[in-house]
C-alpha cells in the first residue's frame, strides 16, 4: 500500500509526521481494512468525514503505535485526530525539560470520554495523569478505557469534575502538586456557531451534508463565551492553585484571541508567560503556558 504524508510542521519527534504504514496498521487492527482507499493522489488514505473511519483509524494507531488494545468511544462523543492531540504534549514535553517517568504529574482538564491525552502521555513518556472530566458519562467512558489498558492502568487516575463553573477547584486535592496542566477548551460560543464551523469545513472538504466528521457533545464544542470566556476563567482561578501546579497550559485555536489573553494573563500577574506556536499543514495552533513559581522554585 502507498502510503499517505502527513501534513507538515509536526514536531520532530512525532511518530506519526512521516505519515501512515496502513499495511502495518492494518494488520494489527483489520477492521481499518474497509475505511482505506486509494486517494486522488494515489496514496491510501480514509474519508476524514466520516467518524467511523477515524475511530477505526485511532484504533488502529494506538494498537500499533503504543501498545493499546482496547480504546473505543460513545456514539456522538468527540473522536480526535492522534496526530495533533499527540504534538500538543511533545511541545509539552519540552516545556518541562524532557523530565519523564511518571514522577511528572499531569491534569488533564476535560479528558472527554476518549482520554487522549492521558493515554498517550502515559505511553509516550511515562507521566501520571489526572484525567478531569464534567460528563459523567465521558467520566465513567474514559475510566473504563483506562482500566481496560494495564500498561497504563496504573498511571491515569479519572476524576469527576461536579461543577461546571471550575477548572481546578473540586479537582486538584489539598497537598497535592503537578507539573503541569493542559486543556483543550470549547472553542466556540453557541451550538448555531459550532454548527456553521462544521459545515464551513465539509464546504472546504468538497462535502455538503453537515455532519460532524469528529463528532462531540455540545459542552466539547461550545460553551458560554466560547474559548476566550472559558480560558479567562482558568486564568483568574489558576491564581488560587499557584503553588499547586509548576506550568498551567491551554490550546488556543484562534489567534486573535491572543493579545486578549495576553492582556487578561498580565492582570493576574504570572511570573513568566510562553507562547508556542503549533502547525499540523495549513492547520494553525498554539499552546499558551504561564507560571506563576520562579525557575528556582
């Protein structure tokens, strides 16, 4: 099978940025057989469109890729792309000095029912994870995913976030610290503004039928404010939780968004802010981190 490229910018150690080998993923995973076609470019390739071909997809990438035999998700709960989820935590990596093993503590804010990140964490360098989560049918779905996968059984811990309204309190425990924080927020403001977002890119895939190519229940879309209310709120209450945690870190999907933040971050007087710049192809991210410990600390 010829082989599809992936899109460019991921970072260097990204398994998954020279592309994908579906005749090894296949064989591990033979179900991904009926998702894979040859593309306009003569590559093999599957409909990103269709969230039953990314999900045999992610199942087959976690199999071959990291060990993981048993990963699934809830009908109409967010499906994400592995390659993107796995940058994000190798940017993560750096920001901490390549420390591994699972002495770094990491929380996931909003882990969703498929607990991406922590899975793959715990796999690529060994860290513990808090997976937080507000469903509790995602919460109860993520821990069932985790139990069922030993290797990494013992290094991600689920807990139910019970209020919506907070990131951290309810959540991180007295006593106890992280390295770091991360979050993949809601990005839009209202379910009519997630809605056109979904159907501009089916536009932009030649598609029209509007259907949710990742799927995703309305509070991992949408939120009150969208994803700039909902990181300022992480901001004012990250300053209760200072010495709690060594770096708190979010994706920002729009740049615009930026300098808001930016100026939001300097009211609650962080002692150091990073700003790091994503790019999967055409597709722009970025991970805003600050601190509020000194490097000694």
């Amino acid at each position: 099978m010829k082989n599809e490229s992936t899109k460019a910018g991921m970072h260097p150690r990204n398994r998954f940025r020279d592309g994908y080998d579906f005749t090894a993923l296949i064989a591990v995973s033979p179900a991904l057989k009926a998702f894979v076609k040859t593309n306009a470019f003569g590559d093999d390739s599957i409909d990103y469109a269709n969230p039953l071909a990314v999900k045999a997809l992610n199942q087959a990438l976690l199999r071959q890729a990291y060990g993981l035999p048993h990963w699934d998700i809830p009908a109409g709960y967010l499906c994400p792309p592995i390659p993107g989820r796995s940058d994000y935590l190798h940017h993560l990596a750096d920001l901490i000095g390549m420390r591994q093993g699972p002495s770094v503590r990491a929380l996931d804010v909003g882990s969703g029912a498929n607990c991406i990140y922590p899975l793959l964490g715990a796999c690529e360098y060994g860290w513990s994870f808090v997976a937080a989560e507000v469903d509790e049918i995602a919460h109860r779905w993520a821990g069932k995913v985790v139990s069922a996968n030993p290797a990494v059984s013992g290094v991600i811990e689920c807990r139910l976030q019970k209020s919506p309204a907070h990131c951290f309190r309810g959540i991180i425990q007295p006593g106890e610290h992280f390295d770091l924080t991360m979050c993949n927020p809601p990005f839009h403001s209202s379910a009519a503004e997630a809605a056109e977002g979904t159907q501009r890119k089916r536009w932009q895939l030649g598609l029209k039928k509007a259907v949710l190519n990742f799927g995703g229940k309305s509070h991992e879309l949408w939120c009150e404010g969208g994803e700039l209310a909902f990181i300022r709120r992480m901001m004012d209450e990250s300053i209760d939780f200072a010495k709690a945690c060594r770096w708190f870190t979010t994706l920002v999907s729009k740049s615009e968004h930026l300098p808001k933040l930016q100026r939001a971050l300097h009211q609650v007087k962080p002692t150091e802010v990073k700003i790091i710049e994503m790019a999967q192809g055409q597709k722009k991210s970025r991970i805003l981190a600050w601190t509020f410990q000194n490097k000694k600390d």
